[in-house]
C-alpha cells in the first residue's frame, strides 16, 4: 500500500476489468483503470508479457519496464490458443466488465469470441480493442509499433533541430497517448452503460492517436494548406518560446504573449525591446525569430540558470531548468505530489515505482499492489471468482493450460 493516498474505495471500485494486452499502450490503459480501483486481471500467455524480458535494467530478475505499467494487477499465466484456456477466458470474461486487447484483428473470433457471442454472454461488456491502425482501411491488417507511427503520422518531421533529421520523442509518446485515449474512452462506454444497461465495442489505435497528437499543427495545414517543419526546441507560431545556455546550464524560456515579452525584456536588462517595432507583437517576434532568440541568448549566457529563473519567475515570465530524469524525480515537487510510491513486491520487496498523475478528492487512486510475477494470482483467481476447486486447478497446471 502507498503511504500518500487514502485507504478509501476508488472510483472504480467494484469493476472488474480483463486486460488481456502486452507492451505498452494496453498495460497502461489498464494500469490506470487500476490505480482508478477496478480489479484488473492481467491474463498473460504462458510466457508472458513480452515486456517481462525488456532490459536491463533487471532487479530480482524482474524487467523495470514491465514493473513501471503492471501495478494494481493480478496475473493468470493462461494458453488462451486451446480450448480449455478459452474455456477459462470465457468463464472470467462473463463475470467481468471490460475486456481490453490489442490483439491481431480476428483473434478473438478465431477463438470463438465473435461479435455475436459477446451480444449473447456478454451483453453488459465494454470492448476495447487496442490496434495498430483499426479495423478498418488499407492497413487494417498490419502490426502497430509506436516508432513507425511516429515516423508515419508526421510527428516526427517536426521533431529534431532546424535542418537537422526526423527525430523520435524520447519515451514511446504514441504508446502512452494510446493508452491513455483507450482509458477516456472505456470510462466514457461504462458511464453510458449506466443508462443503456449494455456495453459496447471500443475501438482505440495507435495510427489515429498519432494524428490526433499533432493538433494545432494538424490544424494549421487543414486550415492554411502549410506543412510543418521542425524547429528544435523552439515553437512554430511564438517566439520566444525555445531553450537557451546559461553560464552554467540550461533552461526554457515560454513567452506566449505580448505582455509576458515585455516583463521579459525589462528581467533581462532591456525594456527597450518591447517597443521595438519590430517585436511589439508575436507575429512581428515570429519574423524576426532568429533576430529575437539571439539576443536573448547573448543576455542569458551572463548569469546562471538560477539567478535567471528567480529574475524572471519574478516578473511572471514563464521558465524552468533543462532537468535530467533523476533531477526531475528528486524534485522537491515530486515527492509533495505523491508522484513516487512504494509497493511490497514478493521477491524485490519495497519497490519504488511512478505515482498517479490524477487526484480524486472523495474516491482517491491508490497503489495496492506491486506488478505481478507471472501466474502470481492463477490459483486465487481460479478459485475465488471462477469457484474451481484445487484438483481442477492442478489438472489445468498439469495441462499446461495455466
């Protein structure tokens, strides 16, 4: 149990969800669902989530990437490619009330689950189904990865510096929207269920989160009919709005309006700027972007990061440190927000891993469980919601149905 969060039912409390995903954008949709409260049975191959072998780093042979989405999950090691397994499936999949997959299209049906069976066995069930590129189109039928999404949706093309390559975000940004995306919208199919008394399909796809990530830029082609291009650190319509060298670092500067240029120009040692007119509005900053950055960055090499940040947080200038990861997580900040907690796993012990980024004030998030080792749970969920007994349970282990 985390020390930051109240012992109180979640917001989901009560609702049982089956994830039946591996790698990224499906634990964590259902690693959310869990922090939120529901009961999330992880329901794993025999040789599990391909993210259990994804390192190092390793701790007590444990992959830190597979521990850094699985938490508040129970694991059931299944063979859902026989009969008996789908039997199993089955059998959860009627006491549960989301199911999410990011199975090759046609999979489920292949193992007996069509759309008609679900209509039958399942009717207050919410489906998610977590694709590369949905169900329907030319593409329908190929694999999605978060790297070739980012290269294929254009995200890409505007990421890395001015006449530098294409570059790719440093975490799997397509994965994690997905993700996210497919969490919004499960919620939104159970609150419908409340006034329709049915579940329904959900479809979710790392190529249409791709596209939908690139909004504002998105929206200045389909408005203007002009493509993006990249900009480095800066921003395509405001300037400044860019990372530059101190004496002793970096920081980023975010000046996204005329008043805030003008509190910046008087920090930095020169009202004058904002008079200029050649800077007065962003639109004239913007065409003399490289003119404005310059002489910027000839003032901030004279001090360090920290007297700039105080000067200008002072005016109201919006700024920070460039932090490493390990900076970042040792932030005062962090820990005031929760946003590290621990968890006793059976074989590392206390494991430190992320805290929720969402607070719920009367149904709070919590930690309750540490990622599962693989098949932790079989017999507890075999025997506690499906009612078999022990020699059922060790016929199917002697099977290696489980």
């Amino acid at each position: 149990m985390n020390s930051g969060q109240s012992n109180k039912p979640g917001a989901l409390d009560g609702v049982r969800v089956l994830d039946l995903t591996r790698i990224l954008a499906g634990p964590l949709c259902g690693m959310m669902l869990g922090d939120l409260g529901a009961d999330v049975i992880k329901v794993e191959p025999p040789n599990g989530d391909d993210t259990r072998t994804w390192g190092p780093p390793f701790i007590e042979g444990e992959a830190a990437y597979f521990l850094g989405l699985n938490r508040n999950k129970r694991s059931l090691a299944l063979n859902m490619a026989v009969k008996e397994g789908q039997s199993v499936l089955a059998a959860l999949i009627k006491k549960s009330d989301v199911l999410i997959d990011n199975f090759k299209l046609g999979t489920l049906a292949k193992w007996g689950f069509s759309d008609a069976w679900f209509d039958e066995h399942a009717p207050r069930l919410v489906r998610c189904s977590i694709t590369g590129y949905g169900s329907t189109g030319p593409k329908a039928a190929q694999p999605g990865y978060d790297f070739i999404l980012q290269a294929e949706s254009g995200l890409m093309s505007i990421t890395g510096p001015v006449g530098g390559t294409p570059t790719k975000h440093g975490v799997a940004l397509v994965d994690v929207c997905t993700g996210m995306l497919a969490s919004n919208a499960i919620l939104a199919a159970l609150n419908a269920r409340h006034a329709t008394g049915r579940g329904q399909k959900v479809e979710v796809s790392l190529y249409e989160s791709s596209l939908a990530m690139l909004v504002n830029v998105a929206s200045n082609y389909l408005i203007a009919g002009k493509d993006a291009g990249r900009f480095g650190n800066g921003h395509p319509s405001i300037v400044p709005y860019t990372t530059f060298a101190a004496k002793d670092g970096m920081l980023a500067l975010a000046v996204g309006n005329d008043a805030q240029f003008a509190k910046c120009s008087a920090a930095l040692g020169h009202p004058e700027w904002a008079q200029d007119q050649r800077f007065i509005q962003n639109r004239d900053r913007v065409a003399h972007r490289e003119l404005v950055d310059g002489m910027i960055a000839e003032v901030l090499k004279t001090d360090a990061v920290d007297a700039w940040i105080v000067k200008l947080q002072k005016a109201g200038v919006p700024c920070g440190r460039i932090n490493s990861v390990q900076q970042a997580l040792d932030d005062p900040q962090t820990a005031a927000r929760h946003m590290i907690e621990t968890a006793e796993h059976p074989t590392i012990g206390a494991l430190k891993m992320l805290g929720t980024p969402f607070k719920l004030s009367a149904t709070p998030t919590s930690v309750r469980r540490a990622p599962p080792t693989l098949g932790q749970h079989a017999d507890e969920v075999l025997r506690d919601e499906l009612g078999m007994t022990a020699e059922q349970i060790a016929v199917l282990r002697r099977d290696k149905v489980i």
